[in-house]
C-alpha cells in the first residue's frame, strides 16, 4: 500500500501543478470563461468515455499495466499542453489527457484487492490521502512555476516529468494485485461473450442509484473548482499564485481527514452516518459562499464546502466495493471514475451558464441545489454491506 500511495502521489503532484494555471489561459489564448468551463468539460467528457474501458482492462491484463500506461499517457498530454500555442491545442491537450485519465479508478481497485472489507474505508482514505498531499504540492508548486504572469509552459513540463517518474516508480517498485488465475479467467468470460453490460452489473450489484451520487458529488465539486479562482480574481484581484496557496491548504485539509481521521471517523460513526455529515458541511458552505463579501468568509465557506467533500469520495468507493466481486471490481471502479468525470461535465456546464445568467451569487446557489439533491439520496438510504466470499485482500 505504501508503494502505490507513492506512486499516486507522484502523478497526483503533476495533476495539482496545472490546477491553478488553467483558469489563468486565456489572456494568452484568447479564451474567454466560458472556454475555460469547455475546457475543463473536454477533460471530463473524455475520462467519462475512458474510464469503463480502463476498469475492464484492468481485470483482464492486471491493474499494473494500466496505471503505467495511464502515467505515460498523462505526461504526453502534459507536455502538449506545455507547447500549446493557440486555443484548439489546449483543447487536444486535455482531451488526451482525459482519455488517459484511468489511474484513479484503477487505483481504488487495487486497493480493494489488498484490504479487507474491515479497514478498506482506511486504504481508501489513503488513496484520497495521496490526492490531498498532490494537491497541497500540485498546486502551490504550479502557481510558484507560473509566476506573476501566469506563464504555463514550464509547470507542465514540470507535471508530465512528475508523471514520467511515477510510470518508473510503479514499473520498478508497484507489484501486481490480481491473481494471475483471476486474470485468465476474467479474460476467458470477456472473449467467450459472457461479460455482463454495464447497466447488467450495475442492476446486479444494485449500485445503480449509488454510482449515480459520484455525479451529483464531482458536478458539486468542480463547480467550486471552477468558479473559486474566477471569484476571487474578479472580487479580491488574485493570482494564479494566491490561487495556488489556497488550493494546498485545502490539499493539507484533505490528507489529515483522509489519511488520519477518516479511519477512526468511519469506527465511531459508520460509513453511511459520516457521508451524511460530510455532504452537510458542503452544503453548508456552498450556501455561505453566496452570501457572503469579506475575504475571510470566502475562503472560509471554500473551506468547509471542500473539507466536507474530501470524506465523501472515499466512503462512496469504500461502499460499492462492499457489493462488487473481485472479479468485476476494476470495471465497477472504472464505470464510478467514469460516473464522475460525467460529474466534472455537468458542473462546470451548470455553474458557467448560472455566472453569466446570475452572476457568482446564482452559481454558488446553483450548485447548492445539486449537493442538496445528493443530501436527500443519502438519508433515505438504509445501512447495509455486502461481505464477499471472495473478497480475500492480496499483499501489495
């Protein structure tokens, strides 16, 4: 576990470099805010399409493979983006990029390869731990990279070198975590036909609703992404710099709930009782986003809305692997990455039509809405888990 938390924290450091530059393009490219919104939703539409396809193979060829294809793959998009010099090649740099975009999904199945149903919450929050370390780094490093003129060319050849050096790490030190008969036999089914659809397997886990929360939940939180930095550069006149500080600080919020508290949370409160309290605090604090004008609430309500949301993931993919076998789980995990790319499509399309139609007010109520819609979902449902027979954890 150790390993593959250093290896998603290497390419995660990549991913957070190019966070606070983005919103940041268009003075050099001509793009305006609704570009910036198009070009987040290429990214995500693309994962979307790719992360079925990257779970599926991931149970066939093993989940090693694809984590270091994926990390190849993100360096190149990196390095387009880098060399970019007109609108249409950021564009075909983050469609690359999302097509790529695999690493997550298959990470959250090797993971629950390797841990038992009792301490998976801790492997997931791990996981969300790397995420959280990359995004303290990511960000701060890429807006230190960026400079005052918010130059993107160097911290993307930073982030696809940190991608490249993952891919190393995870082929030298990354060992496999499906059994080798598990692969044989998952690929015998998939030749011979006898793979089930995704609707199938999503009726046969009973995931359908579930997998459907990983949208409401990424369509909330890349609304914030989206409309934090256009905010406060349009109300407090910051940079990508000051952007980037306070992405990393959240980053820091992220790895001390996911990496140490989400274990002990989840002991005392139960998966289902804490993913009602987190997905509270987000909607606590996209509410008072829009009410309120000082610095201090602003970063304040951004705060408490991100800190709520970085329990949800984790205790989403620690809930459906409850119910998915093993032979199954990278595509399930693949079709949840999928769930939320579609996620990061529907936020920034939403949260950029309510700016320009209500300003930054109506976005933040706007996106209020959807995480209110998620809150519902979740206290009407009853607690249950799934114990699998076959659910026996590999050493990694």
């Amino acid at each position: 576990m150790p390993i593959l938390f250093g290896v998603i924290l290497l390419d995660l450091i990549g991913f957070g470099i190019v966070i606070p530059i983005l919103p940041f393009l268009s003075p050099e490219l001509g793009a305006d805010k609704m570009d910036i919104a198009l070009i987040i939703v290429t990214y995500a539409v693309c994962a979307g399409l790719s992360g079925p396809v990257w779970g599926r193979l991931s149970d066939t060829i093993g989940r090693k493979p694809v984590i270091m294809i994926c990390l190849a793959g993100a360096a190149c998009a990196y390095l387009m983006l880098g060399l970019a010099s007109q609108l249409w090649m950021v564009f075909a740099a983050r469609g690359f990029a999302g097509l790529m975009a695999g690493n997550f999904g298959v990470a959250s199945a090797m993971i629950a390869d390797i841990t038992t149903p009792q301490n998976r919450a801790r492997g997931m929050g791990l996981i969300g731990a790397a995420f959280g370390s990359g995004i303290v780094l990511g960000p701060m490093l890429g807006g230190l990279l960026s400079g005052d003129e918010g130059s993107f060319v160097l911290p993307c050849i930073v982030a696809g070198g940190m991608s490249m050096l993952a891919m190393i790490a995870a082929g030298i030190f990354l060992p496999e975590s499906l059994p080798r008969q598990q692969r044989r036999d998952n690929h015998e089914r998939h030749k011979a036909g006898q793979s089930v659809s995704i609707y199938g397997l999503l009726k046969q886990t009973g995931s359908r609703l579930l997998v459907s929360q990983f949208v409401l939940h990424q369509a909330a939180v890349s609304s914030i992404t989206y409309i934090f930095p256009l905010w406060v550069g349009d109300t407090l006149g910051w940079s990508a710099r000051e952007v980037g500080i306070i992405f990393g600080i959240q980053g820091v919020f992220m790895v001390i709930f996911q990496g140490g508290l989400l274990s002990p949370l989840v002991r005392l409160l139960g998966e289902w009782l804490l993913l009602r309290l987190a997905i509270s605090a987000l909607l606590i604090g996209l509410l008072g986003a829009a009410f309120v004008n000082t610095m201090f609430g602003m970063v304040g309500s951004f705060f408490l809305a991100l800190t709520g949301a970085t329990l949800c993931i984790p205790l989403l993919n620690t809930i459906v692997s409850y119910t998915t076998a093993q032979s199954c789980r990278g595509r399930m995990m693949g079709i949840t990455s999928a769930a939320s790319s579609w996620g990061r499509v529907l936020g920034p399309l939403l949260a950029g039509t309510n700016l320009a139609l209500f300003g930054y007010r109506g976005a933040w109520v706007g996106s209020a809405v959807i995480v209110l819609i998620y809150l519902l979902w979740a206290l009407m449902q009853k607690t249950r888990r799934v114990d699998l027979e076959n659910d026996v954890p590999k050493r990694v």
